[in-house]
C-alpha cells in the first residue's frame, strides 16, 4: 500500500464512508496489514486533540517498525 492508499483508506474511515461494521472493520485490517502497524486505528479513534488528519494517520502508521522483544 503506499502513501496516498494508506491517506485515501484512512479518510475513507474517519468520514465513516462504509455500508457497515463489517465493512469498516475490513477497511481497519486492510489499513492495519498492509502497512504493518497493529497501531493504526488507534490513530483514528483513540487521537488527542487536536484529530489527526488522514495524512497523519497514514503517515504515522507507514513508519511504524515492528520490533521483537
């Protein structure tokens, strides 16, 4: 996925642009598999104030790097 998918998906969600649940919940795994960060609806529902942008969400997710413990 790149940068303007990742922006594109993220907005898509944050506008709530979905028939359902199901299909907002397969939007968030999309987002969340694609650009490897488990972290990425956090981003969208669980932001301070100001609400991120979907550029922000969608970069921030994008540069996250899993790490093993």
């Amino acid at each position: 996925m790149n940068r303007e998918e990742a922006i594109h998906l993220a907005q898509r969600i944050m506008d709530a642009d979905y028939a359902d649940d199901a299909e907002c919940d397969a939007m968030i795994a999309a987002l969340e598999r694609e650009t490897a960060c488990p972290h990425a609806s956090d981003y969208i529902f669980w932001a301070l104030e100001p609400p991120p942008t979907a550029e922000e969400v969608a970069d921030r997710a994008m540069v996250y790097k899993p790490f093993a413990l």
